[in-house]
C-alpha cells in the first residue's frame, strides 16, 4: 500500500514541481538487506603427521607447523588433537598453539608418566580475537615455563617398531574448526 502511495506522490511532485513526463517516472527497488552471518562452521583444516622424531632436550619444542586458511575475521578456532609419543620423560610441560602473528594460547600440560611405553596426549585450546584471514601459519610447541633445557614431553614423536616391535608407524592427528558463534 506504501509503495502504491509513494509512486503516487513522485508522479504528482514530478508534474507539479519539475514539470516531467509522470510515464518516465520509475519506482526505485526496495533496499536489499544483507544477511546476518549464521554461527556454525566455516571451515576445517585436518592436519596429520606420521613421520618419526627423536626429540632433544630443550625448554622448547616445536612438534608442528603448518598452514591454515581463515575465511572470515568474527571466528574462533577450535583446536583438538591426539599426539602420539614414546618413552616417559618430564611431565609439567605447556602446550602453546599459536595463528599467524597472534599470541601464543596455553593448552594443558602433559602428565608424568615413567612407564617407557607409547602413550597418546590430547589437546584442545581455542584461538579468539585473531580477525586477519587467509593462510597463516599454525604453530603447535611444549615448553617449560620455568626454561628448563633437560624436558621433553616424551623421548619419540610418531613413534614407530624402531622404539616397539609391537608398533606400526603411528601418526599425531590435529583438527582445527573455524567457528562462527
């Protein structure tokens, strides 16, 4: 009903004041509205490793790098995973997982375990506030808060029958969810 009494107006306005052709006059199209952006999930990066590494001794580890594509600046990553170890060295130390050039988020440390066996760690953590897109480089890490250089989590990563007869080549598995909330 609006639209009808508009279009009338604009005919009438135009003869009166402008002196125009009404035939001439065209309705301008209603405003398109642009849709709210819906939570759920915007992209997923699976990233798996299944190459055997001794690890040194040092206040810092670095187990993984590698790239992950963030398609929009309002989302979060959820971060899970398992990583597979070997052999029983220090416990207390921090996971650190970190996007791009953004700060470093703690994960939980890993427990103390002495039995010199495989062992699977879980992580989880979640990334916010980080709005830059596109690929930037995801970096997953232990370290001692204290700078202890003689910790490892474990002696192997991905451990394999070199350190077990009883293994196959195992494999640390990472999934990162981009989610809208």
């Amino acid at each position: 009903m609006y639209k009808k009494i508009n279009h009338t107006l604009m005919i009438i306005l135009c003869f009166l004041v402008m002196n125009c052709d009404p035939e001439t006059i065209q309705e301008s199209p209603e405003p398109t509205q642009t849709p709210e952006p819906q939570p759920g999930i915007g992209n997923i990066t699976i990233h798996e490793n299944c190459v055997r590494l001794a690890l040194g001794l040092g206040s810092s580890i670095v187990l993984e790098t590698f790239q992950v594509d963030k398609k929009a600046e309002d989302t979060i990553f959820l971060i899970e995973g398992t990583i597979s170890g070997y052999g029983g060295y220090s416990g207390s130390m921090t996971q650190g997982w970190k996007y791009g050039d953004g700060d470093e988020v703690i994960a939980q440390s890993v427990m103390y375990d002495e039995n010199d066996t495989s062992k699977i760690v879980t992580t989880t953590a979640v990334i916010r506030d980080h709005t830059e897109t596109g690929l930037q480089i995801m970096s997953f890490r232990y370290f001692t808060a204290n700078g202890v250089t003689s910790a490892r989590p474990f002696n192997v990563y991905n451990p394999n029958n070199l350190d077990n007869p009883q293994l196959d080549q195992t494999c640390s598995r990472y999934i990162i969810w981009e989610i809208r909330l």
